[in-house]
C-alpha cells in the first residue's frame, strides 16, 4: 500500500544473500514476464520466490512504472547511487517497436533522445535518412536505427538515456534486434567504455584508425568491405551540447 500511493520508480527488497544466482554467477537482470527464459524458478530460495511473488502482484497492480532489486544490505549504496548496481533487477520487459522507415515516430522526441544519450547533437538531416529498419522503446528512451551501407546493414545508432541506463533497456532492444537482423555490423571509438560489451556481442572486431568496426553474421568476404565503409563513413553529429 505505500508502494502504491508514493509511487517509487525504484524499490529495493534486502536479503543477506544479495541478488538471484545461477551457477555461482549474479544475474543482473530479469524480465518479469519471461522469468523462466532466463532463470530456473524451481532453484530460489523461499525468500527469492516470495520476493518474486511479491514483485508480481505489484507489477500486475500499479499504474505507475516502478523496477524491483533484490540485493544485499552491504551493496545498497551501490543500487542507490551507481546505474550498474550489484544485487538482481527485476522488470517487466521493454515494450520495442521494430519498423522499417521513421514515419510513424515523433521525430522530435528522436531527436532529443540520441542527442541526450550522446551529448551531442545530430546534424539537421540525420533523420531524413533512409533506414534498413528502426527500433524503439515506446518511452523514447533507447533504441538502434540501422542504415544500409556497403550493401550491408550498419548499424547507425544504438543508445539509451541516461534515465534508464541500468534498467536492462539496452538488452531488450539489443536481443530484439538480433533476432530480426541476424547479420549486421557497426563502429564504436576506441576510446568507448561501451566497447567492452560490444566485445562480448559480436562475431569479430577490428581496429581501424579512430574506430572499432564490429560485426554480427557477417561471410567472411563481406567482412574487408564492412571495415572499409564503417570506418570511413561520415560523423553525424554536429557539436558538443553545452
């Protein structure tokens, strides 16, 4: 009832043992409404079934948005103030519309989107692009644009606000991209943390000058063209905001 009225985006249940397991390895986040897909239900202890349970009935009940976190009481400060946390996020999955052209979206809310989630701001004709196929949280707060270049599918963008970063938003887009789009690639600068889960992504990488070109179900023939034009497309933002 007080989760309710006060309408929290985030509430966090505390247990000694910390976030769900499998196998000795944390999982850091589960779709609510695909739990059996990503953990064995039958494994939880009493208190991880209630604190699922729980986060049903809550998730089934409230008109607001809100994600549940079991963790330990030693990490709270991690889960309060950090967007990685330490314990198991639970959520119900992000709602990703896939489309093949930006027709039916509300081009500003695009746009201030990616510009938000890079700091940067998209030059004026970005948008009026053709695209491969386009993917979006309902919310506007995350998705992946991909163009056609060296007659493949590029990856164009792919981001999520600040807002919901730690929210597993980035997974559910990724997940649902890969499965409409088995073969694709795209670049990241070297110097981007985000690389590291690029890393464990792809099928390959390579380092061209500023950039690092990956690739998802590429033949190898068409890996040499997609190095070549990734790394040498044009930037697509303007400037630094502020």
């Amino acid at each position: 009832a007080l989760a309710k009225n006060l309408k929290p985006a985030k509430i966090i249940f505390l247990q000694p043992s910390g976030g769900i397991s499998v196998n000795g390895r944390r999982v850091p986040v589960v779709n609510i409404d695909n739990e059996q897909a990503m953990i064995d239900i039958d494994t939880l202890t009493p208190g991880q079934s209630r604190f699922m349970s729980t986060v049903r009935d809550m998730a089934s009940t409230f008109t607001h948005k809100s994600v549940y976190v079991i963790a330990s009481p030693l990490n709270l400060l991690a889960e309060l103030f950090t967007t990685k946390g330490s314990g198991t996020l639970i959520r119900k999955g992000a709602k990703v519309t896939m489309a093949k052209s930006l027709d039916g979206f509300d081009k500003a809310a695009l746009t201030t989107s990616i510009d938000q989630a890079f700091g940067k701001r998209l030059k004026p004709d970005f948008l009026k692009r053709p695209v491969h196929c386009v993917f979006m949280d309902s919310d506007y707060r995350g998705g992946a644009i991909l163009t056609q270049l060296a007659g493949l599918p590029y990856l164009s963008k792919f981001w999520v606000t600040g807002a919901a970063k730690g929210e597993g938003l980035a997974r559910d887009i990724w997940d649902k991209m890969c499965a409409a789009t088995p073969a694709f690639f795209w670049r990241s600068r070297r110097d981007n943390p985000f690389s590291d889960w690029y890393m464990k992504q792809c099928d390959g990488m390579q380092t061209s000058g500023e950039w690092r070109v990956f690739w998802i179900g590429l033949e190898a023939p068409e890996v040499p063209g997609a190095i070549i034009a990734a790394s040498s497309a044009d930037e697509d933002f303007e400037q630094l905001i502020g």
